[in-house]
C-alpha cells in the first residue's frame, strides 16, 4: 500500500536560527496528529540538515536535501554527495526539480546517476518530472512527461524504481498564481502511473507514491489529495509557515 506524503521543500531560504525555529514550529503544529499515516518530510538547506536532525522526532518528521551530487566523492568544489547527505541525518533526497533542471541545466543522465548514488547510500528519492506552460499549450506535455521518465529512472531495475518517490511539477503553476485544477493533477498523476505500470507492472505502479508539486496550499490541498492518484504534495513557499504546512499535512 503506497504511503502518504507531505514533503516541505523550504529551498533558499532561512539561516540557521530561523530553521531551528521553523522545523520545531513544524514539529509543535502538527502536534500528536501523526496518527493519521502521512508521511511528513522537511526538505532544508543542507547547512541545516545535521542541526535539525538533532532536535526532531525522527519518527514523526524524516529529513531530505534538497539536491545531491551526480558523482559519489573526489574533486568537486561545492559539491555534497549522497553518503554526505545520509551522515548528515537525512533518508530522502530531492532530485531534478524544476529549478534545478530549469535553472542548472541537470540532465537526465546526470540525475539518473544522482538517483543511483541516492539508493546505493540508502536514501529515497523524491524525483521530479514536469512541464513547462509552452508544452502544455502545444499539447505535448503527456510526451514531455514520458521522455524524462524513459530518458532517467526507466533505466532503473524493478527493485531500485520501487523504491522512489515521484513528483509531478507542472512547472507552469508553481509561483505563477495559475494552479492546475484538481482534474488536471488527477489525469497526470494517472498517466504516470500507468507509464510505470507499462514499464515495470501494475503491482510496482500501484504501491509508488506521486506526489503533486504545483502552488499547494491549505486552500486547494484537500480538494488535490481527494484524488486516487495524489498520494500528497511536495510543498514549497507553504512549508515556510508552520501553521499552514501542518493543515495541509492534515488535508487527506
């Protein structure tokens, strides 16, 4: 039975003190309410990761970084690789989000190899797929979202690809106050998995987690999460706000 869901990805922001304080605002919001089988995942600077690791119940809140090296160790300045991560109290990892295919230029063969490296040290993989509005409105974002997964994780054996968490970002709704409808969400998170199903089989397809990762909020996650095939979100500037990221967490 594939698992629930809520990952907050704070990306670049707050310093250390102001992390400390979020994730124990996160901790205190969410309260004993964790009976109700999500998931919940903070995804902060990586400066912040052994910090908080610290101060959090592990067994109610995980930790992932929000990106890791393409290669395991050697000579790669400002580089943090996948066994630094795991030493450093993290079990998930964030691997191609939109920014950092948008912004960096990471390609599927170098996050490929990131997604190998996260599972040789024993971490999940939060991958994510997705398409920008200029392939929506052309129509091809149902091929866009088969490419990347053919040209990446589908190279993955069955037991290794079991083991990710996906992402769907329709990179057209994050920050642009355009929200893909719930109907929309549904019909891509359905499409995903059937790709897995074709791919692997039904049982893998049916047991992955994919989360929706669009301008999720307390507002609209209820209405996102009530579909069969929204397994939770990948949270961004809501996570900031402890309050709003426990309601989500409590949105199924």
């Amino acid at each position: 039975m594939r698992k629930k869901i809520v990952a907050g990805n704070w990306k670049m922001n707050n310093g250390i003190i102001e992390g400390l304080e979020l994730a124990r605002s996160v901790e205190q919001s969410i309260g004993s309410r964790t009976n109700n089988g999500v998931k919940v995942v903070l995804a902060p600077p990586f400066i912040h990761l052994p910090l908080i690791s610290k101060i959090i119940d592990p067994g109610r809140i995980a930790l992932a970084a929000q990106n890791c090296a393409s290669e395991a160790k050697g000579a790669f300045t400002g580089e943090v690789s996948a066994l630094m991560i795991k030493s450093a109290g993290a079990d998930y990892v964030i691997i191609g989000h939109s920014e950092r295919r948008t912004y960096f230029g990471e390609t599927d063969s170098a996050l490929l190899r990131k997604v190998r490296l996260t599972l040789e040290n024993n971490l999940i993989p939060i991958f994510c797929i997705g398409e920008h509005l200029s392939d929506r409105q052309a129509g091809h974002h149902f091929r866009l979202i088969r490419a990347q997964l053919e040209n990446s994780v589908f190279h993955l054996k069955t037991e290794e690809l079991s083991k990710l968490v996906i992402a769907y970002e329709p990179v057209w709704a994050i920050g642009t106050g355009v929200n893909a409808t719930p109907e929309q969400a549904q019909e891509m998170h359905f499409y995903i998995r059937s790709l897995i199903s074709e791919k692997f089989d039904k049982i893998i397809a049916d047991d992955l987690s994919i989360l929706y990762g669009g301008s999720c909020k307390a507002s609209n996650a209820r209405e996102l999460f009530v579909n069969p095939d929204v397994d939770g979100g990948l949270i961004g500037g809501a996570s900031l706000i402890a309050s709003e990221f426990a309601d989500i967490v409590y949105s199924f």
